[in-house]
C-alpha cells in the first residue's frame, strides 16, 4: 500500500450544526466511495473552515459517519477577501495501491469552482 492524499471541499448554505454534519458527511461519503475506501483506508484527516463557520467543527460530522479511530483535526481557513463563503475543505491521508492520476478529488456543489482543475 502507498499513501496517498485525496482532496475535497463543500460549501454550506447556512452555518448550523445539523447543516454541517449533512454537508461534511456527504463529502466524506463520496470521498469514500468513489475512491473505493473504507475508515479502515483513513490515516489522517485535517478538515479547514473559512472563519463565517463556528456552529459545530467539521470533524463532529465523521465521528457520527462511524469514523472513530482516525486522526481528526480542524483548522480555520486563511480570511481571504474575495474569497468562497461557509467553505469546509479536507485533506484525507489514505492508504491506496491506485495511482496518484487515480485518485477522485470530491468538489460538492459550489466548491468545484475552487479546484476545476482537480474536481470530479
């Protein structure tokens, strides 16, 4: 197995808990499964929020996904003016045998803008 990294990032609608954990956990989700993981593939996870987010941390909602032996961490994003609102990005650590050109970025929704060249 190599490790690999694997990107993605979602924009909220309005900065609430139960907002979040749908939001982060539907990103984590196709994150899992269009890269063929399971928790058991996780090594680390840094979650960022853009600093409009404070109602809950992002790493609440993979702890309710059943991801509970992982390292999780949460960083505030850069206050960029300019830049995209309610955003939570994530860097996964994963262990994987696909090829670094095989690994699926998740961008949700608005968020694709942020990485067109990675986003699928």
């Amino acid at each position: 197995m190599t490790v690999r990294a694997v990107r993605g990032a979602v924009q909220l609608e309005r900065d609430e808990p139960g907002h979040m954990d749908e939001r982060v956990g539907a990103l984590l989700t196709a994150i899992l499964e269009r890269n063929d993981l399971t928790a058991d593939d996780l090594i680390s996870v840094w979650f960022t929020a853009t600093p409009d987010l404070h109602s809950d941390f992002p790493a609440a909602a993979a702890r309710k996904l059943g991801i509970v032996d992982v390292p999780l961490i949460c960083a505030q994003e850069l206050d960029i003016e300019g830049a995209m609102p309610r955003v939570v990005r994530v860097l996964a650590h994963i262990e994987s045998d696909r090829p670094r050109a095989d690994i699926a970025h998740v961008y949700l929704g608005a968020a694709a803008a942020l990485r067109k060249d990675i986003a699928q």
